[in-house]
C-alpha cells in the first residue's frame, strides 16, 4: 500500500522547523524550490498493493536521494578545492 501522510506524525517524535535551522542562502531551499514531485505518487499507483504495511511516501524518497546526493557532491568539492 501507498504510503499517503494522512497523520501528522512529527509531533510525535520532536519539534523541527525547517525555517529555524536551515539558512536561507542553503542548497536545500533551492531544491524544496525547484524539485516538484506532488504528481509522483499518481504515476507509481500501480506498483502499490492495497493490503500489507503503507510504503513510505515516494516523494519522500526521492527528496531525501537528491538531496543525499547533492550534499555529496558539495562535500567533496569542499574537500578537493
């Protein structure tokens, strides 16, 4: 099954505001501007099962590999130059 956030789920772990902790200069304001992935679990459908554990959200997922993978690549460069 489709992991769909129907709950909010955060309160119940601990507080984190985005806006607090990440300044506004940071890569990752550009990515949450630029990447658009609200049709994505539209596309994916068919590929969940309607019974069994909710999946995490697919857009989620794809999020947290870009944002992986470009927070590499500037990491490296620090390193290299």
């Amino acid at each position: 099954m489709m992991g769909e956030r129907l709950v909010i789920q955060e309160s119940l772990l601990y507080a984190f505001c985005f806006e607090d902790h990440v300044p506004s200069d940071h890569l990752l304001r550009s990515i949450d501007r630029f990447v658009d992935c609200s049709d994505l679990r539209q596309h994916l459908a068919g590929f969940y099962s309607s019974t069994g554990r909710p999946s995490v959200d697919p857009e989620l997922i794809i999020r947290m590999l870009l944002i992986g993978y470009c927070l590499r690549l500037c990491d490296t460069n620090r390193r290299e130059g």
